[in-house]
C-alpha cells in the first residue's frame, strides 16, 4: 500500500489524513509531542479539528524520521513560515507536496522557491491547492483541488497517490500559477471580509472579488503564471470560498478589523493562522517590484499597518480615477 506522511497536525493537515487513511497507509506528524499523544489517544485533535473522528489506521507521532520513512509522498501542512525549519530537516530527496499558501515573510519567497533553497533545485516538490474547508473535507464532503508541479511526471504521479473518493485531484505543470492563486486570494478574503463588515452590501462584495482575481491574474501572469489556472480552481474557486465562506479564517479577521478590533486581538482570539495577514507585505513588495497594479491588495496592506482605517480604504479604492476594465 502506498505510503503518505503528512507533515503537520493543522486543521487541514488532520483533515487530509482522515480523508486519505480510506486508501492509503497515513501517518501524522506533529511538531508537538504533547499534541501527537494526545491526538493519539483520544483520536481527536480538538484544538485544530473539533468535532472530527482521526481514523484509526491514522497513525501519529512526534518523530519526524519515524514520519517519513519509507513514504512515497510527504505533504507539507505546516504554515509558510514552518516550512523553512522542516524543509531543512528532510532528506534532500524527499518527494514533497506543500499544502500552504502564502509568501515566506522578509524573502517574499513562495513555497516551492523554499524547497528548492534547502532540498536542492533537483527536488521533487509540487503543491496542492484549491477550494477546501478541513472542516468540509473531513466529514466527507466532495471537494476538487489541484496539484502543481513544475515536473509534469510528478505532478500526475502524485495526483494519481492521493486521488480517490469524495476528494478529485486536477494536476498541472503551472506550479507558479497554483501558489499565486492559494496566496493572493487570501488578501482578497481579508477586502471581502472588511467590505461585509462594513455592511457594503453583496453588489461590493462581488466588485472586491471580481477585481481581485483580475489583480491575482496580473501578478500570476508577470511571474509566469497561466491565465487557465488562475481562473480555475486554484485562483477563481479557492478565491471564491475563502471571500465567501463562513469557515474562512481570512475573511473572519477582515470582518472583525472593520468592526474595529485590534488586529492583535483578533489573532489571539482566531486561534489559527491566517495566512493573508502574513502575505499582505510580501505581496504588495512583490506588485511593485514587478510593476503590477494592484489597488486593493495595498488598501488592505495599509489596514493591516494602520495606515488606513477600513472605512477609510474604501473610500480610497472609490475614489480612484475611472478607467478601462481588464
């Protein structure tokens, strides 16, 4: 049976391996040995997955090297900035999908361009992306999500590994497009978030979402991304659920800034990461340097370093001069 490790004991690290334990052998690392115990025995992780059932073929542990011998497949479910201090941990030959999105903070670097600093520019590493709640993936429900990598061999391998049930894997060979669109969308989730929290109205929120991907679509393009993807599931769909969706941890932290709470507060209170708070920096740093316009990425940058109110940003995104759709 096809071996998977899955690195990471996040929601949607515990919800993958639920989803994967069906076909496949799985075992679940987690950083923390207290954790991983308690995962073990109770064969719930409450912090992350509340309410959830870990199968019983899951196994867990705290010992990396344990994790990953003899897996086929490692999946990376740490946050971006977790990945570096795992990466550097692993062999340098080690077959590895992240399942983060986001930008490394200070390097502005995406997940793969990590890989490739501490595996080696020959590793085999790939990402997965797209439209999907843990919430939802764990109880079963059916989610469509892509796998990129620059390998296309890999890229379809590894999409055929963990393919199966209610979870249909995509591959593509686009792997810039695919972490573009995972971590863009999450500034726009937090646009989306501050717009309902303001009470905008739905006509704003399909005007922030709309406008977003076109901004998703420049940046991908000016970094060699493929319009195709970024209008699928990785970029238009994930973008989609993550503005929209009440389980969007993003969107949660933009409602409650708009509301006025300190962001401190809120991300002491939300208990998770939410990785567009973290991105927001890298990606406007990143438009500039490209040339690429992208107005409400800096609106919420400016939020976020209380530059701007909320109210405020809006009423800058507004107040710009009309001009040409595209």
């Amino acid at each position: 049976m096809t071996r998977v490790a899955v690195l990471g004991a996040g929601a949607w690290g515990t919800s993958i391996a639920s989803v994967l334990a069906a076909r496949l052998e799985v075992v679940l690392w987690a950083r923390d040995a207290a954790q991983a115990e308690s995962i073990a025995a109770t064969r719930r992780n409450e912090r992350y997955l509340p309410g959830i059932a870990l199968p019983g073929a899951v196994a867990v542990t705290a010992d990396l090297a344990r994790a990953t011998a003899g897996a086929q497949l490692l999946l990376a479910a740490t946050p971006v900035a977790g990945l570096r201090a795992l990466f550097e941990k692993l062999p340098p030959a080690s077959p590895v999908v992240s399942l983060c999105k986001g930008f490394e903070e200070r390097t502005g670097l995406l997940p793969h361009e990590i890989a490739a600093q501490t595996l080696g520019s020959a590793a085999r590493c790939g990402a997965l992306s797209g439209p999907s709640f843990a919430q939802e993936v764990a109880r079963g429900l059916p989610c469509a999500l892509t796998l990129a990598a620059r390998d296309a061999v890999f890229a379809r391998e590894a999409a055929g590994m963990l393919h199966g049930g209610r979870m249909r894997i995509y591959y593509s060979a686009d792997l810039v497009g695919v972490e573009i669109g995972g971590a863009v969308k999450n500034v726009m989730a937090l646009a989306a978030g501050i717009s309902d929290g303001l009470g905008l109205g739905l006509n704003a929120r399909a005007a922030l979402i709309t406008r977003g991907l076109a901004e998703i679509a420049r940046l991908g393009a000016a970094l060699g991304g493929r319009p195709e993807t970024l209008y699928g599931l990785a970029g238009a769909g994930d973008l989609i659920l993550t503005a929209t969706g009440e389980l969007s941890r993003n969107r949660r932290v933009g409602l409650e800034l708009a509301r006025g709470m300190p962001l401190e507060k809120i991300l002491a209170e939300l208990g998770h990461v939410a990785e567009g708070v973290r991105s927001a920096k890298e990606v406007v740093r990143l438009a500039k340097a490209k040339g690429v316009d992208m107005p409400v990425s800096d609106a919420v940058n400016a939020v976020l370093e209380e530059r701007l109110t909320p109210a405020a940003a809006v009423e800058r995104l507004l107040s710009r001069d009309p001009k040409q759709e595209r």
